[in-house]
C-alpha cells in the first residue's frame, strides 16, 4: 500500500536536481519531499525520512543536516565517485553508504571515446567555422591527430577504464594501462593491453593519456607540473574522473606553454569553472559541464540502482552496492 511506503529526502526534481523523467521511479518506491519543503519544518520531517537520495551531490550529507534525520537509514549516490560523502562519519551514525558503479561505465566510457575523438579531430571547431555567417570556403589547414594506429594511455583500469579499452580497440590502438592492481592476464590479452607498473613509463609513450580514477587523497593532483613534463608534446590529456586529479594551474601553463597539444575534460574544478578562468579562452581545451553520464538510458538505471540500493537498507536486506569505510 502506498501508506506504508518509506520517506526519502531529495534536493529536487527539475532544475538541478533529478530530472522529471525518472521522478516515477522515486515515487514509486518512496513518499518524496524536496529540500526546499524539508527545510521549511524539519521538526516535522526529519523523523519519518529514512532515505537521502544523492543527485549531483545534493542534498549534501552534511553533519548538520544529518542531525536532522534521527530515523536516516541509508545515503545513497546516484553515481559511482563518492568523494562528496564523509563514509567514515555517516557510516559512524549507524547510516549505509551505497553508490551505482556498473551502471555508468557504457556512458563514461563513450563519452571518454567522444572527447578523444572530438578533441583529436577538433570537431567542435570545425562545427563553429561551417556555421560561421562569413565562412566562404573550406579551410584546409584544420588539421587534427591521428586517432587510429595511435597509443592510448588509460590511468585507471577498472570497470570503466577497461570499457575504454575495448572500445578503442576498434581504433587499432596499443593500449597501456596503469592501475593500482593488474588486471589478469585474459583481460589484458581480450584488449591487447600492456601493463605499466610505473606511471611515468605510460605518460612518456602515450599519444592519448585518458584518466578514469576515483577521487582519494592519494589520486588528487595526480596529474601536476612534472607528470605534465613526461608527456609527448602532441598528446592530449582526456579526464572523465574528477577535476581534482588534475592540477589545473599546471595544465594551463602546460597547454599554454606546448608541453601537450591538447585537453578534453569532461570535469573540472570547481563545476563549472569561474567564468575568467584561463581554460575557458585556450584554443586547444575542450570542455563538458560533466556529462558523463547523461543519457536517457544510463540516468533512469542510475535511479532504479540508487533506489533498490535504498530499499534494501531500509528494509535491513543485503545492499548490492554498499560503500564502507577504507
């Protein structure tokens, strides 16, 4: 019966918030209330909600708002990265963690794919010279990089990471790979993958250096000034992570300086960037406001994982996608 369905918390539907598309999904496991009316009565509210439901990080799962949630069982995230949740304090309250991992990693994996190619090709540009009112004859020095044949570097082999290399595989290109861990000797050989213990080997090597990492303290600003100075002064830097991998002060003068030839992010820090920011006005950086995963498809199974992800810690059943403390 829809009475004894449980209260979950939002940020909102619309907007910024979850799109209105996937609002039957939510309301069909859980009687919903958004932030804005949250915060009009807490006293009222806050004890029936079991669920706060993470989309693009809001609500934000912050002590003082968790403080209001007596009843709270379980924060769930609409998307892998979590780096936006204190697990260790919210899972100290007694309070489950989950994510949506396998569910994004087609979406990611193209969109890297999509600003490799876009950036390699330089796409975009071209878009903006055929639409240019004055344009009256096709330039022929819009030259890109050559994409097949070429090595791509991927600096995070795991689900998504290796969804990348089976997608350029169909490129032809010598895929190294960089990961906390190996992965066996059958995924490597699936994708014609080489192993590369030492980072620094892979970013000297690669045409392409494409990174799929999760946001930790070790991996922030992974990518910085000397890391940089490795790569081959006509490779081009491709993040689908997170913003805080890369130094952006260093990838500027980098871009700025020739040391690559070329940016494509699909993240940045913070989102969006400060409209001054010298990467929006360099001519060899391509931007996305974070994308990643914005398909009609992926969007409605992040949702239906995020919520069978709910619906089991409310319930006290096994969580498919639960997220601990490391």
């Amino acid at each position: 019966m829809a009475e004894d369905k449980p209260w979950a918390l939002i940020s909102e539907i619309g907007d910024q918030g979850f799109v209105e598309e996937v609002s039957d999904i939510l309301k069909c496991h859980f009687h919903i209330i958004c932030l804005k009316d949250f915060l009009q009565n807490p006293q009222l509210h806050g004890p029936k909600i079991q669920a706060l439901l993470l989309w693009s990080a809001k609500p934000a799962p912050v002590p003082s708002l968790l403080s209001l949630l007596p009843s709270l069982k379980v924060v769930a995230n609409g998307g892998v990265g979590i780096d936006h949740i204190n697990v260790p304090y919210v899972t100290g309250l007694g309070v489950k963690v989950t994510n949506t991992p396998a569910v994004v990693s087609d979406a990611t994996a193209d969109m890297a794919m999509g600003l490799l190619l876009a950036s390699a090709r330089r796409i975009v540009e071209g878009h903006q010279i055929s639409i240019d009112p004055k344009m009256t004859n096709i330039p022929q020095n819009l030259l890109g990089a050559e994409v097949t044949g070429s090595v791509l570097g991927i600096i995070g082999m795991g689900h998504i990471g290796y969804k990348i290399a089976q997608r350029s595989k169909g490129f032809d290109m010598k895929i190294l790979y960089h990961n906390r861990n190996r992965r066996s000797v059958e995924d490597e050989q699936a994708v014609g993958a080489r192993y590369c213990e030492n980072m620094d080997e892979l970013l000297k090597e690669s045409d392409f250096v494409v990174l799929v990492v999760d946001l930790t303290p070790e991996s922030t600003g992974l990518i910085s000034h000397r890391q940089l100075s490795l790569m081959k002064p006509t490779a081009t830097l491709v993040n689908v992570s997170r913003g805080l991998v890369v130094d952006q002060d260093a990838l500027v003068k980098a871009l700025q300086s020739g040391t690559i030839r070329a940016a494509a992010l699909d993240v940045t820090y913070p989102e969006p960037l400060p409209r001054d920011h010298p990467l929006l006005s360099l001519p060899n950086v391509l931007i996305t406001p974070h994308i990643g995963t914005n398909t009609h498809t992926t969007v409605r199974r992040i949702v239906e994982k995020m919520v069978e992800n709910a619906v089991a810690a409310v319930k006290g059943l096994p969580i498919p996608n639960e997220c601990k403390p490391r």
